[in-house]
C-alpha cells in the first residue's frame, strides 16, 4: 500500500487500527494515543515519520506543504518533546519514531504514575530537603532543568527565582497534570516537555540540574543514568545539580521472615508498618558517587561487615543517605525516599562481636531491584 492511497488522515488512522487488530504483531506504537496531545501541523509530520519508518527532512518536506524550514523546526520539536529520534547514515540525519511509551518497557519501574504523586509531595522531609537545596543553589536568572519533574513540585519551587526551567517528565498523564498545574498557577517560565530525561535535548545549556530520581542503592530508578547523560550533555562547565552526592552501605541484620508457621524470606523495604529487623553491625559505606560527575553504573563490590553484637543474622539492609546540595546535611529514608532494603540471606550465620561476614553485591545502577545479586562469599 503506498501512502498515497491514504487521502485523509482520517483514512489513514482507520487503516492503522484494521491492520493492527488484523496482525498478531505487538503494536510498535500507540501512534493514536501518542497523537492526542499533539496539535497540527506536528501529528501529521509524526505520522509522515511513522509511515516511513525512517525518514530524512527533505523526504518529509516533499511529502507536506509547508516550507523546509518550518519542517525542520517542527521536527526539532517533535525531538524535544522525546517523540521522535535521530540516527546518522553515511552523513545524513534520520528521524524515527521512538517506540513503546509503555511502562513495561522499564521493568526497575521508574516511572511514577499520577497516583503516587502526591504521596511524593507529601513526604516533607524529602521535600524540605530539596527545597533547603533550590533556596540555596539556584540563583536569579538561573536556566535550570528539572529531569523527572513529575507534577513539577521542583519546577514550582525553582520558578520563583530562575530565569526559566525546563521540567522533563515521561509519562503522559503526569506531564499533562504538571503542565495543567503551572498554568493554572500563571507559571510561564517553566516549560514542560514530555520525553526521556537520559536523551532529551534542550535548547540551551543549564546552570543548575534537579533531578529526583533516587531510590535505595540507586539501583531502581534512573538517578545516576539520568545524571551521566545530563552531566555531559546539558550542563555547562560550572553547573549545579541538585542532589550533589549519594552514599550506600550496608549493615547486617536479623529480620523475622515467619508468618504463621510458614518462612517467607523475602528481599523487602523496611517501610509502611512493616517489621523492624534487628541490626548487628555498623554500616559498611561501599558506594559513594557525586552527581556532578561521571559514575560507572555497574557496582559490583565485595562488602566486609563485621558483627557488634553476638547472635544470628539471616541478612543485609542497605541505606542511601543523600545530600541534596553542597554544604548540607545528609539525609536519610523517610517514607517515599530510599526505605531501608533488607535481602534475606539463604541462610541464617551466628556471629560474634568482631567476626567478619563478606558478601559479593552487583547490580546494574538503574537496572532495577530484579537486577539486585548477592551472596554471602566469607562468613
Ligand atoms: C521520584 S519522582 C520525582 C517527581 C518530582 N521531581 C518530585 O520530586 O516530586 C521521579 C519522576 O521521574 C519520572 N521519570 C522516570 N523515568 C524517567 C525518564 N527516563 N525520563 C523522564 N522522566 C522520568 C517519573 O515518572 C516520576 O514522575
């Protein structure tokens, strides 16, 4: 079927939803959907981009009456807004329509649907934290990102001083409320732009970075992918970001794992009323990054904790404690921030004071809590 076969967009999208119900074929991408938020002329250059597969500026351009540079401007936007990407071919640039919005596509779950967001706002430990951090880092007439802005809680916070904030969010509905939020709050200098924090391009470079992505070990969320990305491209040689620094350690501890007769060891977050474990050594810090750096996103660490106290242990809980600006304080879980992890041992281990147990950890930073492997190596 060649395109030209479609005489309306209308027809076009009937086609789209009979070939897909036809196919057995997983539907490369809720282009329908993806459409709705979109005004023209942009969904009919996205669909032009869809059809093709991939597809140069000249080819869309012959294809659409409106001038090359216009198309040119629109596609950018179309990247800015994380719809569309771009691959070099023997010099030339290709455009792409970036597949698959949907969350499975990130098993760790980074994505934090609009339900949960105000759970996020209302932790105000974690919230007066980063503000303490944006009262203190960002400076009038700052440019400023907020990557994984969610409802824009950040954005809002940094507005009031910055000269503009682009506040980048994923998921569709939670980038459509934060939008909805800072207009009805009269807020023009924050943009919001919905695409993937770890490729977003935006049109200048930023003074300061805020990007609350944290979960314990960092190893669920994107924090430290996110900040790789950000650090390289985004930033200028003397920006902030906002956390400055993250540690994670890891203690020994002996948790109750039985229910009723029953032994369910299981990796859990020490949180919302559930069981305190007992500690039995001191925290062992085995990773530390700043943000305003380059970190290697695989940790793979043999951790050495020696036992304060006689008795048995049956695991290990890691902490991450986060300084959200130079210059402050660390701080610790509080309830939607790095709970406690507690992963159970397969086995139980007595110890005494002084006795050493070393475990082997990896896991991928962002790679998500599946990606968690341990064992007890020396014991
Ligand atoms: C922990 S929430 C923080 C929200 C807000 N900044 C705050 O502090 O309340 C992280 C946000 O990042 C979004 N997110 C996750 N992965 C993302 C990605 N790759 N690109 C853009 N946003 C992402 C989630 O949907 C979620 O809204």
């Amino acid at each position: 079927m060649s395109d030209d076969d479609y005489d309306s967009l209308a027809e076009y999208y009937e086609n789209e939803i009979q070939a897909t119900e036809q196919s057995d074929e997983p539907t490369p991408l809720k282009i329908l959907d993806e459409t709705t938020i979109l005004d023209e002329p942009l969904d009919t250059i996205l669909l032009e981009v869809y059809k093709r597969g991939e597809t140069t500026l000249p080819e869309v351009t012959s294809r659409i009456d409106i001038p090359q540079a216009k198309v040119k401007r629109y596609l950018g936007e179309l990247r800015l807004q994380g719809y569309l990407g771009v691959e070099y071919h023997g010099g030339d640039k290709y455009y792409f329509v970036k597949s698959r919005w949907e969350t499975e596509e990130f098993p760790s779950g980074p994505v934090i649907p609009l339900v949960y967001q105000y759970n996020l706002l209302s932790d105000e430990q974690r919230l007066s934290a980063i503000k303490e951090a944006i009262d203190e880092h960002v400076s009038p007439g700052d440019i400023v990102t907020d990557l994984g802005a969610g409802v824009g809680v950040l954005s809002y916070l940094a507005s009031e001083r910055a000269e503009k904030v682009y506040a980048v969010e994923m998921d569709r509905e939670v980038y459509e409320k934060g939008r909805e939020i800072m207009t009805s709050h009269g807020i023009d200098n924050v943009e919001y732009i919905r695409g993937d924090a770890r490729d977003v391009d935006l049109p200048e470079q930023v003074d300061v970075v805020m990007c609350e992505m944290l979960d314990t070990a960092l190893a669920a969320e994107l924090q430290v992918p996110v900040m790789n990305y950000a650090v390289d491209e985004l930033c200028k040689a003397d920006s902030t970001v906002i956390p400055a620094e993250a540690k994670t350690s890891a203690k020994l501890i002996q948790s109750d794992y039985e229910f009723y007769g029953g032994t369910f060891r299981l990796p859990h977050f020490e949180e919302y009323g559930s069981r305190e474990s007992e500690s039995f050594s001191d925290e062992t810090v085995y990773h530390h990054v700043r943000f305003d750096e380059q970190n290697a996103e695989l940790v793979e660490q043999q951790i050495t904790m020696t036992a304060t106290s006689a008795g048995t242990v049956n695991g290990m809980q890691l902490n991450t404690d986060v300084r959200f600006g130079d210059g402050l304080d660390f701080v610790g879980a509080s309830p939607w921030l790095d709970a406690p992890l507690n992963l159970p041992f397969d086995t139980e281990y007595s110890v005494e004071p002084g006795q050493e147990l070393t475990v082997k950890l990896s896991y991928q930073l962002g790679g998500g809590l599946n990606n968690i492997t341990y064992e007890v190596v020396d014991s």
